[in-house]
DNA sequence: CTGTTTGCGGAGCGATTCACTCCGGTGCAA
DNA sequence: TTGCACCGGAGTGAATCGCTCCGCAAACAG
C-alpha cells in the first residue's frame, strides 16, 4: 500500500543501523556525512528525520538502552542464574554496548534516555544479586565490575579498524576471537577464583559522571 | 651545565608523554597543537624536534614497543611462570600499551618498528610457552588470545572520558576499577576453567592486517 | 658588556572537513 | 497529465587541520 512510507522506514532504519556502525568505527567524530553515505541515503533526508545530528544519536541512545533492558529482561527469565547472567553480559558485549561511550557527556541527556537508563541499571542489579545468591558469581564483583567489564569488552578496537580498512574477510575471525575473550572474562567471573579483586569496589559515580556535560 | 640542552630534553619528554595522553583520549584525530598545549610546549618547538606529526608518532611506537620488550623480559625474569605472565598483562595493561592501537594503519612502519616488534612477539611466544609447560595457563589460551586481551584492556574508554572532562578526581577510582578487571581476567586464563573457548584459536594475521596501509 | 647564536612561542596560511541549508529532480497518487 | 511529497547532493560559512615563518628572549663567545 503506502510504498512512501515503506521506503521512508526502511531508510530510517538504514540510517540508525548505519550511525551505530560509523560510531563504531570513527569514534566521537562520526559524521553525518559518513552516517548518511553507509545508509545509502541523502544527507537531505536524514536531516529531514532529525533535526540535528544530537537528535539522531539520542534516539540511537534509547534503542541502545532498549535492547539492554530487555536483554537483561531475558537474562531474568533464564532459570539458572549464572546462565542467565552469563547470556545477558554475552548479549550486551556483542550488541557493542560500549560503542555509545564516545557520546557520552557530548550530547543532552533526555528523561526518556534517563529513564530507561534507571529501569536498565535496576534490572542488572537484580540479575547479579540473584547470581550472587546462587553462589555461581564470586562474591566480590559489584554491578559496577560487570558494566565496567561490558564497556570495556564492547568496543573491539580491532573490529572497528578491520572494518575501517575495509577488511571484511578478516572480520569473522576477528569476532570470534573476541568472544574467546568473553568466555575468558566470564571464567573469571565465577566462584572459586583464586586471587581477591584489589582494591575498594567501584562505585556508581564513575558512570553518572560521564554523561555529565563536559 | 648545558641549560639549553636540560631544557630541550625536559621538552622532548613532555612532548612524548603529551602525544601518549592526547591519544589515548581524542584517538585517531589526535591534533598537533592539542599535543603541544598539552605538553605545554609552542608548535614550533614539537617541529623543531619531529619534521612532521608522523615522526613523533613514529618515535611513540618504538618507546611503547621498547616498553613492551623490556616488560616481557622481567617476565621472563620471574622464575614463576604464572607469576611473570601474569605480571607481564598487569604492566601492558597499565601502561596504555592498547592506546597506539588508533593509529595503526595511519602512519608508515620504520623497520625499526618492525624489528622490535618481531622481538617483543618472540618474548611473548616465550612467556606464553613457559607458563604453557608449567600447566598453569588453560591450554587452550593462543599468544593471539592474550595480545588481544592486552590491547581490549589496555584502553579504559572510562578513563579516557573521565581525564577528557577534567574529572581528575576520579581517576583513581577509575583505575583502581579496571585493576579489577585485570584480575578477572587473568583469573579466567587460569588452567581449571570450566568452558572450553568457543572457535577456532585466532591467528596472528589479525594483528600483522591492521598495520597494512589502508 | 656587546654581538651572535639558538631555541622558543604562537600568529597566520591554505587546505580540508564540519553540521546544516536549499533547491532542482524524481516518481507516486489522483 | 497534473500536483506534490520526498529525495539526493551541491553549496555555505565556520571551524579545524598540519605546518611555516618570524619576532623575541635567553644563553653563549669574545
């Protein structure tokens, strides 16, 4: 029927996933001339969608928080609780979570995105308590530990320069190598390790200070 | 003595330790004159030293490649196995060893760089094979794996941001974080872990493609 | 103390890139 | 065929890039 609109979504979705990977891969100065490019679509018509570069990338930013959310809803429904937290933490590292850092503190936060970001956060603490209860999880690892561990795992800087070069046959090994890494950090993350985490466990004030205007 | 020469060494080394910093936050649009100010030095002072912004970079590869050679050597040094591998993640890890990482593709390798990177490999495949026959490393854990694992760790996108927004304060706090991590991770490359590591072991072409010029 | 040298900081240069505007063209709806 | 909604991308001023050049001050030789 309405064919307009059919091609007017598809290019809205073209135009998010497109942002998504540039982000990826350029960092904090993606261009929306390169966004556009990669959709396959007029810079004209991005800027008819949104109003301005901030605009597109906060609604990138509460897709992301969707998915986490409802990742993390999955994870809760997994009967086992190590199995369920494990999957979540896989999902989120391989969903590239931590491609939105490098926006962080450049763009307004709105109250959607704050209040999802809430709902994310009270999701994952109910998923590691209840891991933590079980007694699969080594009881020193905080909330915190675990979103540090998905940042830092979600950004695969050899990914993106793979990607960059335009090395796509090479891209397959390299995400599996990753998710290696994955299974390496999450054995770590289990009961029975033997060394204590160091130091004082981390805090929440590390991650509201980043999206915090600079 | 020779006050002038006092003074332009004193330069060079904030030069180089500026060039470290500015990277590693503002990645590959790192600016000559963010470099400068940083290191509080004039622009004409960084091209006095370095011709152009691909020599200085130059210079920073073969000082974190030396880095690098000389921390696997005291790994080496450790009569324990675990202990000088594990030692030897801790200090590339916290030296920023993953923060070069953004350039590669971006400037020429010298076959200084070359060389002292085949050494460094050759160190590692030492270290790796050591703790290997100690049977304290999983089996199943490649170099590849752990210059991977390195480089993922060796850019804290938190620490990063924090420094970047002049949240000074808490950058301890930050960096005592990821110390966690650290021990997370080396606890899963421990020999006793549960899962085997999914896929086939990475090869080291993944490291030798992103060095090609793009 | 004087004249020379040496390294210094930073204004300025052309080229490039940025986010964003605007308009002629295209193809669907009637 | 006519009207028009939507599209792509050339164009715009501003900002930023790597780099050059030059006036200046301090350290040297005499």
């Amino acid at each position: 029927m309405a064919t307009r609109n059919d091609r007017a979504e598809r290019n809205d979705r073209a135009l998010l996933q497109a942002a998504r990977a540039v982000l990826a891969e350029d960092g904090a100065h993606a261009s929306v001339a390169t966004i556009a490019a990669r959709a396959g679509v007029g810079i004209g018509s991005l800027y008819r969608r949104y109003r301005t570069k901030e605009e597109l990338f906060q609604r990138l930013s509460v897709l992301s928080l969707e998915h986490w959310i409802e990742a993390a809803e999955q994870g809760l429904a997994d009967p086992d609780p190590w199995a369920g937290l494990a999957g979540f933490i896989k999902d989120s590292v391989e969903f590239g979570q931590g491609t939105m850092a490098p926006i962080a503190g450049a763009i307004e936060v709105t109250d959607e995105m704050s209040a999802k970001s809430r709902r994310g956060d009270d999701l994952l603490d109910a998923l590691v308590r209840r891991a933590h209860g079980a007694g699969t999880l080594r009881p020193d690892v905080t909330v915190t530990d675990i979103s540090l561990m998905i940042e830092q795992l979600g950004r695969s800087p050899l990914v993106d320069q793979l990607r960059k070069q335009g090395r796509d046959d090479l891209l397959p090994a390299a995400t599996q190598a990753r998710a290696r890494l994955i299974t390496i950090a999450l054995d770590g993350l289990r009961s029975g390790s033997p060394d204590r985490l160091p130091g004082d466990p981390p805090g929440e004030e590390l991650f509201i200070a980043r999206w915090a205007p600079s």
